[in-house]
C-alpha cells in the first residue's frame, strides 16, 4: 500500500484534520500530501519542526516550479517539511488560482506517490506511504487523475442524513468514473472505495452500521471501514490550538481504530512503533499563539 487518498463530498467536512489525524495514527511512516486544488490550510494550522512556521513556497508549488524542467520522483522529499512532532509533509497549494499550474501534474503526481514506498533519495531509501488529502471531490475534480494510482480511497462524512446523501452519491459517482465497466463489481473494483464516519463516540458502532446497510445498496460496494470520533478539542490540539495531550484525544484514538481496520483489511501490517509522536505544539508566550501560525487561535477548525 503506498498511496491512500482520503476526500469528501459536498462543504468538505473535516477532510484535512481527518488526514492528518489517520497520518498520525498510521502504522507505519506516513506523508501527508495536501492535493486540495482549492487550496491548503496546514500551512496556517501546524508549526515546523523547530517551531516556526511552515515555507509556504516550499510543497506543491515548487513541485510545479521545478516540473518546468523535467518530473523527477526521486526528488520529492526535497519538497517535503518536517512539522513539530516529527511527520512530513507536503504543503498544498495557497489558492485556487494556482492550481493551474499543476493542471498536467496530477497523474504523475500520483505515479510518484505510488512509488514513494521505494523511492531511493541519494544514499538513503525514503520509504512509507502517502495520505494525500484531496478535499472535496466531484465528477470534474483534477485529483481523479491522480486517484487511478491509490490503493484505497477513502471518503469522509459526517453522520447526518445529508452527509450520507451526499456521500452514498459520491460513491457511486466515483465507482463510475474509477471503476468504469467494473462499478458494479466491487470485488474486482481497483482501486477500493471506503467510507470513514464522524460521529460522537457513544453512537459510532449504531451509525457505521446503519450508514453500512444504505452503502450496501450501492453500485460502488463500499463499505464503512471506522468512525473518527467528533473530538472537537482534539481536533483543536492536533491543529495546533492548544496544550492537551493530543495523544490521547478521543480523535486519535479512534483514528487509530479505523488506520488498524484499513491496513488489516488491505493487508498492511504495522512495523514498528508509530513514527510519529502527536504532541501540542509550541506557543509563544509573549503572543499567546502557537509559534508560525498566521490565523487567530480563536478561528475555529473543526474534525
């Protein structure tokens, strides 16, 4: 497994902080690479290693800069940031209006995400998967390009009547345009299609199963494969709004829960201990705000 896209359907809900929060809870090394075409907020939400802030010229971007003179694959980690914690990622694009740019990059894009497992960088064997974060998809998206190469996708939803509307389309929209002839035959469908659930801890197992008998029904066959908790306050921690424990948030210890069911279900096993280490980040105690952040801590960003 090397190339797991996880998106959403209509006002993408909570898309990004679910990438990051299944990234942090992976079991093995994992990249986050924010391929939203409308943009990225991880910028503005995470701090760098040493806890200032995150080269916004430094992702996608220069991605799209040095492409000008050949795609290399094996010079993507030159493009990847460190955040405080320990995971790397790739930062998106600032707005919307540069997602022209990469408009002939997003097939190889995703060639290069699926080779990422064996990329070779120098001297040194990079290794480990790739989350990319693809934000809300529709039927003209750019990022279905990319998708041809995943080895899962995962949609994200909200547990409420119009989220699971919308998401039992998008699943049958997606099959279609993925899957082509092979929508209706889920067993041989490639690549997958699964759906994670936001819900409050105590009605997680009624709503994946209520939400898996409606997905049954559907030409795309997918299936419920967890339930990320709706942890506002560990949503806020992983995003960089505050000193809890992040670790041991409702949010990461479901998102544990559901990278287990994944990787079990597609036959990725775990490799030692999870690299990275899910923390609060570092504030500046003059300002009151976390170091490299260029949003108020007040401004809220939910799961």
């Amino acid at each position: 497994m090397a190339l797991i896209i996880v998106a959403g359907d209509k006002g993408s809900p909570g898309v990004t902080t679910s990438a990051v929060a299944l990234a942090a809870a992976w079991p093995r090394r994992a990249v986050v690479a924010e391929c939203d075409p409308h943009g990225g907020d991880l910028v503005y939400r995470l701090a760098a290693e040493n806890g200032g802030p995150l080269d916004p010229n430094t992702g996608l971007l220069s991605i799209a800069l040095a492409a000008r003179h050949g795609f290399d694959t094996n010079a993507l980690p030159q493009h990847l940031q460190r955040v405080h914690g320990g995971m790397d990622v790739l930062l998106g694009l600032g707005t919307a209006e540069q997602a022209a740019a990469l408009a002939p990059l997003w097939q190889r894009l995703g060639r290069s995400f699926d080779q990422f497992a064996d990329l070779q960088y120098g001297e040194t064997r990079y290794g480990g998967d790739v989350i990319a974060d693809c934000g809300r998809v529709g039927p003209d998206s750019p990022t279905l390009e990319m998708m041809a190469f995943a080895a899962m996708v995962l949609l994200i939803a909200r547990a409420d009547a119009e989220q699971i509307a919308h998401v039992r389309d998008r699943v049958n929209g997606l099959s279609q345009k993925l899957h082509g002839a092979h929508a209706s035959t889920a067993s041989v469908a490639r690549p997958p299609i699964g759906v994670v659930l936001i819900a409050p801890p105590r009605d997680a197992k009624q709503v994946a199963a209520q939400v898996g008998e409606l997905l049954a029904a559907t030409a795309g066959g997918a299936e419920v494969l967890g339930v990320l908790a709706d942890d506002p306050d560990g949503a806020a921690a992983l995003n960089g709004r505050g000193r809890a424990r992040i670790d041991r948030s409702l949010l990461i210890r479901s998102a544990r829960d559901v990278a287990t069911s994944v990787t079990r279900r597609y036959g990725l096993t775990r490799q030692g201990p999870y690299p990275y280490q899910p923390q609060s980040q570092p504030h500046d105690q003059h300002e009151g705000r976390t170091q490299g952040f260029g949003r108020d801590q007040g401004q809220t960003v939910g799961v």
